[in-house]
C-alpha cells in the first residue's frame, strides 16, 4: 500500500511539475492522507480542486449555465432561508438546481460537495435547531468560506448551538471520512456527482451512510449518450460540470446495482453551452440539468396501493409533488405502483400518507396517474411545451381508508 502510494505521489509531481514547490508538496501531503485512509487523490480531482478553489471566485466566472440553478418558482420559506445566507457564501455558489426535499424538520442532512454552504445554511434553519446538517467537500478554499460564517448564521436563525458542521473529505470516501453508516435520514448534492470519476462509488457511499429509509436527493448534469475521451479528459469541460456528465440510462444502471430503488426523475432542464470553443468539442452530444430522488427501502413483494395525502408538509400542505409523475392532493386517493408504495410506506413519508390496497373499496374513483417519465431529455421538452398535465385528481375521502403495510 505505501509503494503504491509513493508512485501515486511521484506520478503527481511528474504530472504537475510547472506548479511550485508549496503546491507541490501540499498535494503530496494530501494523497499520503488519503492513501493512510485507503483512498488516492486522483489528477481530477486535483484539477477540481483548482477549478473550484482558484479559477472560479464567483458564479459569474462560469463558462456555461450547467452549474447554475434554472429560473423556477420557490417556495416563500425557502426563498426566506436562502435571503438569511450572507453574501459571501452565495456569491461562491455554483449548483445546478434547487435541492430542497420535504418533511425536513428534525432530520440529520448530507450535503455532498457542499462548497461554499450555501445549500448548508439554507437547510439549516429549515431542519431546525433539533436537527443537524453536515457539509463534505475536498476542497479547502470553499470550506474556509463555510466555516467562516457558522456563528454568524446561527445568530440569524437564533440557535443556541450550531446545527451545522462541515468535514474535508471525498464523496467517494464518506466512511474514511468520519462519517457514520446508517446516520443520515437525506443526502442532497447539487451538481456536484459528475465531476466524482468514480459515480458508483459515490452511490454506494451514499446508500451506507444513509439510514433505512432514507433518500439521495440530488441534482446533477446527464448527457444523451456516453461522452467521449476527448470531452472527458478536457480540463474546463470537467470543471464546469459537463466533461463528467453521465449518461443518464447508466445512472439507472449504477443505481440498482448499489441498493438504491429506481431512480423517480422530479424535474430536467436542458443545458445550453454558449461557447463555440467548447461546443465545438461537444459535437452532438446534449445535455440537461435533472433532479432524482433514491430511496434505502425494501424492494419486491410490494404491491400496488392507493394512498391519500394527509396534507401538513410545511411548504406542500394541500398538494405535494413527488415527482414528475405523481402529485398528490389532500384527500384524493391515488393508485400508485409498487416502487412508490414501498417508497411512502418505508420512509419518513409514511405518516404523511394513508394507504390501502389496490382493490378495494375507492376502487372506482381511484386515480390512474399518467405513465412515468425517467428520460430527463423527454421531461424537459414536456415542461418547455407546458404539455405535462396534473398527476392527479380523484374524488375519494380519506374516512375510510386504512394504512397497509
């Protein structure tokens, strides 16, 4: 272990030779670290560090729109949180979608990659002081920013204690570093999974770290196809989060083989790469912006079932989107597949909802959704054409349904 850790550490030197001395040993220090814990920095990483750290000083410094957040309307709670997170930490944000799952009070929170915090913070306040969000990034000039401001943001939620920490490390490595299995009720990440050259390691942290029951929520880049070499090993086009995109059928793929249940697509957003240099790299190859969930539940042996939306999410209280294909309304009783019953029926959702049966008594007016949509290419279309039409409607109370489990 230690040799290769030596020609690991040569091979960087070698590689990075034009950086001075202080650089240098700096990232030698750091790979001997990560090999003492079993895990190498990689050249790419080494790139992110330095893209992230050094080249970009704030969001306007982006190349293309990938790791920008799509103009959406957001909650007025959120909208809220998000104006209490001070300046300097937003002006260093560089996500691609606003991840905000429901049902967070009192949760211990995940953010991989989280930068600068801002995504920390904003959460922070919404899990309140009885929950906990923590932070995980390599790179340490975003982490000095976000450690910077945790006295000065639990002074504007009025905590009297921190609810929020920040760890260096890798989101290949979540057990190496000092993070606990079967702790976290969410894990968030926005944008931040395809600059990881290893994605199913990441997956498969992320499934350990998580309790029974618990939900990767994340927003992240997808490409039309397999990318090239060519627009892989392109240094800028991996920084700004498009070189690493995956393809989005091979995340269905990496998600079933780590635990997770199949991948529920919330929303997409076509990218748009104004740069004719890097474009002209890119060729044909298209890109989007798309939020999954991924649940730690049971799979197999459940069935069908209609629930009904007992209503009382603090942000969704009469109608709640789970995702591209159902919405739920109070009081209606929809017929959902197995996936998703198991999903509500395992997770913190499961008091939110009351199910019963497919078959019984609300039968007749139970509500058909339309078929699922998982291609973000396909979703995003539909929302550019305003053709994607409600989820759901029904016309059954809840007096008489009774939860399966």
């Amino acid at each position: 272990m230690f040799l290769f850790c030596r020609k690991q550490q040569l091979l960087q030197a070698l590689i990075y030779k034009t950086r001075n001395l202080s650089t240098l040993v700096g990232t030698m220090a750091e790979n001997s670290s990560a090999c003492a814990k079993g895990f190498v920095d990689s050249s790419i990483h080494v790139d992110v560090k330095d893209y992230y750290g050094k080249k970009l000083q704030k969001t306007g410094d982006l190349k293309t729109n990938a790791c920008v957040a799509p103009a959406q309307p957001v909650p007025a709670f959120i909208r809220q949180a998000l104006k209490k997170v001070h300046h300097d930490v937003t002006d260093r944000y560089y996500g691609c979608g606003l991840v905000v799952p429901e049902s967070l009070e009192g949760c211990r929170i995940l953010d991989l990659g989280s930068g600068s915090g801002r995504d920390c913070y904003m959460l922070s306040e919404l899990v309140g002081e009885k929950g906990h969000v923590t932070g995980i990034d390599m790179t340490e000039d975003q982490l000095d920013i976000a450690r910077k401001y945790v006295d000065y943001h639990m002074k504007e939620f009025g905590y009297k204690k921190p609810n929020v920490s920040f760890v260096q490390g890798y989101i290949e490595a979540l057990t190496q570093a000092g993070l606990e299995k079967n702790s976290f009720d969410i894990i968030i990440s926005n944008c931040v999974v395809n600059l990881s050259p290893d994605k199913k390691r990441v997956l498969a942290e992320a499934h350990s770290v998580l309790k029974d029951g618990g939900e990767l929520y994340f927003s992240d880049v997808y490409s039309s196809g397999r990318l090239t070499e060519e627009i892989k090993n392109h240094k800028v086009l991996w920084g700004e989060c498009i070189g690493g995109a995956l393809w989005w059928k091979d995340l269905l793929q990496l998600a079933e083989e780590v635990g997770f249940s199949p991948p529920r697509l919330v929303t997409a957003n076509i990218i748009t790469v104004d740069n004719k240099e890097l474009q002209d790299v890119l060729g044909d190859f298209k890109f989007a912006s798309a939020t999954y969930r991924l649940f730690k539940v049971p799979k197999g042996n459940t069935k069908s079932c209609q629930v009904i939306y007992n209503g009382g999410i603090t942000g969704v209280e009469e109608r709640f989107q789970f995702d591209s294909q159902y919405t739920f309304k109070v009081d209606e009783v929809v017929e959902v597949d197995g996936e998703v019953a198991s999903i509500l029926t395992h997770s913190r959702f499961k008091e939110d909802f009351t199910c019963q049966p497919a078959g019984g008594a609300s039968e007749s007016c139970g509500v058909k959704p339309k078929e699922g949509v998982v291609d973000p290419f396909e979703l995003a279309a539909q929302l550019q054409k305003h053709s994607a039409a409600p989820a759901t409607g029904g016309c059954c109370s809840t007096k008489s349904a009774s939860c399966c489990k």
